[in-house]
C-alpha cells in the first residue's frame, strides 16, 4: 500500500513538471526547445516559482525566458499576426479593458475577425494586426494585470497566433479617475473624455465649466458591469449642471458634444450622496 502511494506520488510530481515544460516548448516551439533543452532544464530546476498549485504563472516564467533569449518573438518581415482573448466574465467592461491595453502598449490599429458574447459574461475576442513582432506577452500580461485581470494561460500556435485566456472576474479600468463624494474636484484640460469612478452610494453630480469654455455637455453613465443606463446631453453652451445620477451608476463619460477643444480650461465637479 505504502509503495502504490509513492509511485502515485511520483507519476503525479512528474506529470505535474511536465505540464511546465511542455508550455515552455509551446511557447519556444519545439525546435528551440530541443536545441535549448539542457539550458531550459537548469533555469527551470525550481519549478515552484513558476507554478501555483496546477497553475502557471506566466509573469516570472515568460520574463526568465526573455532574460536568456530564450523567447523569438521577432519576423524577418512584417507578417499578419492574430490575437485571441477569452475570458469568462463582464463581456462589455473587458472588451473595454483589453481594447485599453492594446493602445497603452502603443496598438491602436487592427482588424476584428470575431467577436461573441455570452449570457454568462463570456467574450471570445479575435483581432489581426500586421507587425514586425509577435506583441510581447510579459509586457502585455503585466499591462493587463494593472487593471486587476490575470493571464490564466497562453498558447502559441505556430508564430502568427496566440490565445490568451485571462481571468477578469476582478477586472478595473485603469483610465478610470476614482472620484470622492462630497469633495469638489478640478479636471484638467482633457486630451480625451474624462471617465469618472464613484462610490456605489453617490447620489448627484454637479458640474461647472471653467470659464472661456464653450460647453455642449454630453454626460453617459453607466453601471459596474459598462452597461450603459443613461445619457444626457444639452445642445446650448451650459456654464452649471447638476444632475440626479441613474440609480446603480458606477462610471460616468463627460466630454463635450463636438469637441474636447471646447472645454480646454476643464471643469469643475462635485459628487453628492
């Protein structure tokens, strides 16, 4: 009895060790795998770093591959390249999220090839883009993790795609300015919308233009999940607006109807519970 538990223990050390190396071929490929094998073998003695239970953690792993040149990541000439993200929760808010990511790491054009959504907040999102490069799944994962969505596994299938699939029940908008209640702040001149946070228990909002701006206020509020629950807008340059907020608001949009150039001076906002 004693010796079937050590074999058991054994067959289950070694099938657990071969889970990391054979995502390490998968994102190597395997010709470099086999070229680099001994080296890989020393680097990755100390599996418990890069593991978490039966999980990978890609961060630590992918950086040691890239610190010893160990991740081709490069094309010798531009090439079509496709992404794919799955995820398993709030479709709209981590369609917004990655859509976020690509442009922070300076992706701001490609071409969407599939997009789906479930009833249960799941989102299979596939794009293309033309580069020199693969993108960089380190610097994308740890872009990804600031908005509180953690790479869950990645798999590179031959050189030209690669499927992320990321955990984004706990997911944030980094671009979102958390905003006080009962606390007068200034926003500044906006080289975009502003997007706003706010407490669950926030009741109203009261705005006020700088003055020499000419504002044409447009105002979308929406929940937790980016659903949008309302939109206002005023076809009159307004100077003051308060506005009772859609109850379960959590974001809130505010920009000028036709040009940012149009509030350059910023505005001034109060949230009241």
């Amino acid at each position: 009895m004693l010796k079937a538990i050590f074999v058991s223990f054994i067959f289950l050390s070694l099938l657990n060790a071969s889970v990391l190396k054979n995502k390490i071929k998968n994102l190597m490929g395997e010709e470099e795998y086999r070229t680099h094998k001994n080296l890989i073998n020393f680097l990755f003695k100390n599996e418990s770093r890069y593991k978490s239970g039966n999980k990978i953690l890609y961060i630590p792993l992918i950086k040691k591959l890239q610190d010893n040149g160990l991740l081709k990541l490069g094309f010798t000439n531009p090439q079509n390249i496709i992404l794919e993200f799955k995820s398993s929760s709030d479709a709209i808010k981590t369609l917004k999220i990655f859509k976020n990511t690509l442009k922070s790491i300076g992706y701001y054009y490609y071409f969407i090839k599939k997009m789906s959504y479930e009833k249960n907040g799941q989102l299979l999102w596939t794009i293309q883009l033309k580069t020199e490069s693969a993108i960089n799944p380190l610097i994308l994962s740890k872009e990804l993790l600031r908005n509180s969505c953690k790479v869950i596994d990645i798999t590179r299938n031959l050189d030209n795609k690669w499927t992320y699939a990321i955990d984004t029940r706990f997911g944030k908008l980094f671009e979102a300015k958390k905003v006080l209640s009962n606390e007068m702040i200034v926003l500044r001149k906006p080289l975009r919308p502003y997007f706003l946070e706010i407490k669950a228990n926030a009741k109203s909002i009261s705005l006020k233009s700088i003055s020499s701006n000419i504002w044409f206020p447009y105002l979308a509020f929406y929940d937790k999940h980016l659903n949008i629950l309302k939109v206002e807008k005023r076809d009159i340059r307004t100077k003051k607006l308060y506005l009772l907020l859609p109850e379960n608001t959590k974001y809130i949009k505010i920009k000028d109807q036709f040009s940012l150039i149009n509030i350059k001076r910023g505005l001034s906002i109060t949230i009241k519970e």
